[in-house]
C-alpha cells in the first residue's frame, strides 16, 4: 500500500467518483488512477467502488469502512509535514485563513498587519466566500482557520475557540424619521423596507428570528454580501440598512446615520474553527492568541488539545469574551 494511492482514492471520492477530474487535479493520467486503485483494491481484496463498466457508480459498504482511514491518515500526514518544516524552516510557512467578506475586510486587516510585521517570511492566504463554505475547507483540512458566526457551529470536525461578539447597526439617510426617535423598537424597524446580509449571512438568522419572536414580519426588500452594497442602496433611498457593527466604519459619512441596535438584537459571536486533528505550529498559535487575546497562551494551547465542547466550555467559562470594540481597541 503506498500513499500516493490513497491520494487517489481521496481525490476520486472528492471529485464525486469522477476519475478524469481527479487525475486533472493530481496532474496525472486516468488510466493511472484507475490503475493504481485496481491495485490497492487487490492488496486489500475488497472492491472499494462499485461500478458499471469502467464507470465509477459508488461507493462499497467496505469502502466507506476505509475511506474513514484513508481521511484520518492523510491529515495525519500533513500534520507530520507541517510539524517537521516548523523545525526545518523555523518562522517560514504559511497561514491560510478562510472567511466572509466582512471578517476580511474590516477584522483581518489590523491584525494580519500586526502578524506579518512579527512574522514577515510567513505567506498569508485570505479565501473568502459563504460561511458554509469556508467552513468546509477548514473541516476538510485545505485551510489553516476558518472566522465565521453560528454557521461553525454545524461542524462537529472543528474545534472552535471563541474570538469576539458583536451586534449590529441601522443605517439611514440623512433626517431620516428614525433618526428623531429616542429609542427605535422591533416595530419601527419593520414599518421600513429593510435592506441586509443575505440568507446564510453575517448573523442574519439571527436577525430574522428576532423579528419572528416578536411577531413581526420584516419587509426585507434588497439583501446583498458586501455592507459597503447595502450603504449604496441605502443612500439610493431603498430603504433602512441592518449591518454588522464591524461594517460600520470610522469615517465620518455625510450621507447616512448610523444607528446602534444592541437593544433590538441578541449578540452575535464570531468563532476561529480548525480541523481537531491538524497540527498547530508556533507562528499559527501567535495568529490565534492575536485573534483571542484575552486568553493566556497556556489556555489556548490546552484549548486546541481539548476535542469536546463540554469540556472546552469549561475551560472557557473562566473568561469573558470581548466585544467587537474591545478587541479592536486591544489590537491597535
């Protein structure tokens, strides 16, 4: 049994049993694939797919048994690679970090800055994209950490170490009626048009199901990914903005308000997820400690080793976790 057939195996089972795209994404042949499978199925005298002709059509009862192996074994060799380059190339690497927009944009920045100076011979790779999916590649091992909200956790493969919680502001055009209100409610709001994040989005669930609590029915008539989209429809006169307090801004706009909602919205809380098996080497524990700095280095250590959420909470339950503003007053 060799190692290069398991990768095979792997890429075929990722690439939906199709072999020529796995062989594409291997820059090899089909006709190796096929062959080098053929013969790990005669070592190991099972079929491990069953087939139709020379198609792939699924996957044997025998199969499943060893591909949950196969996955185990890859990342654990990963994990040696990387180990052994910390101590080959001391301070060279990379970090890779998936997340949406809104972590990338208006997170990120201050703190890779802050990491890159410390850390200049480390190459940085930022994928953004849908929550659900850059949790994927986090619990599938293709990235570093994974920053997301609620959707993280839905991944029993991540180990999830809590970083900031936030909450949201409404955004109006200048003298806008709300603007005059002394304290706006759940029923103000939904009296608007309402422009946010889109479904699977930026806390939106949470957002949807405080209205549905309150027995109101948001009239949310534009979503887009991107906050800086939703300011644009907003000064468009579209109707009254929900963003995340992150996407908020420092500057000064001369065309919307800014509202605080902390007292219509339950926080928020965004997460750093990694796969429980990978291997966490020097430079990755000081982006961890920069993204939960109100955690010793000792606590996050015995944080990543620890596999149950119970037992994490525990751990945590001595601990507060800071706001959005409190970590990024503590980050400058």
């Amino acid at each position: 049994m060799k190692l290069q057939q398991l990768r095979f195996l792997d890429a075929v089972v990722r690439n939906n049993l199709n072999v020529s795209s796995a062989a594409e994404e291997l820059y090899t042949s089909q006709p190796g694939v096929s062959h080098q499978i053929k013969l790990l199925e005669e070592e190991l005298d099972i079929k491990i797919f069953e087939r139709s002709g020379k198609k792939l059509t699924g996957i044997s009862p025998a199969g499943y048994a060893v591909l949950e192996h196969v996955e185990s074994l890859l990342n654990n060799v990963k994990s040696i690679k990387q180990a052994a380059r910390e101590y080959s190339n001391a301070n060279r690497g990379s970090l890779t970090i998936a997340t949406t927009h809104t972590q990338a944009q208006f997170i990120l920045p201050p703190i890779l800055q802050q990491y890159s100076s410390k850390y200049p011979r480390i190459d940085l790779q930022v994928h953004q994209g849908n929550p659900k999916a850059m949790c994927k590649l986090a619990a599938n091992n293709s990235v570093d950490f994974v920053l997301a909200s609620e959707t993280i956790d839905e991944f029993d493969e991540l180990v999830t170490i809590p970083a900031y919680t936030w909450n949201r502001y409404i955004v109006v055009p200048k003298g806008h009626g709300l603007t005059t209100k002394a304290e706006i409610t759940l029923a103000d709001l939904a009296a608007y048009p309402i422009l946010t994040y889109m479904l699977g989005l930026t806390g939106r669930s949470k957002l949807d199901r405080t209205f549905h609590d309150a027995n109101l029915e948001p009239n949310v008539v534009f979503t887009a990914t991107d906050s800086d989209v939703i300011k644009t429809y907003v000064r468009l006169g579209f109707g009254v903005g929900i963003i995340a307090e992150m996407a908020k801004g420092q500057k000064h706009d001369d065309e919307l308000d800014c509202i605080s909602a902390n007292h219509l919205f339950p926080d928020s809380m965004i997460k750093v997820g990694f796969r429980h098996s990978r291997h966490i080497s020097t430079y990755q524990y000081e982006f961890l400690h920069m993204m939960t700095p109100y955690l010793e280095m000792d606590t996050i250590k015995e944080l990543v080793h620890t596999r149950a959420l119970n037992d994490r909470n525990e751990i945590l339950s001595n601990y507060t976790v800071p706001t959005f503003q409190q970590l990024t007053l503590g980050n400058k």
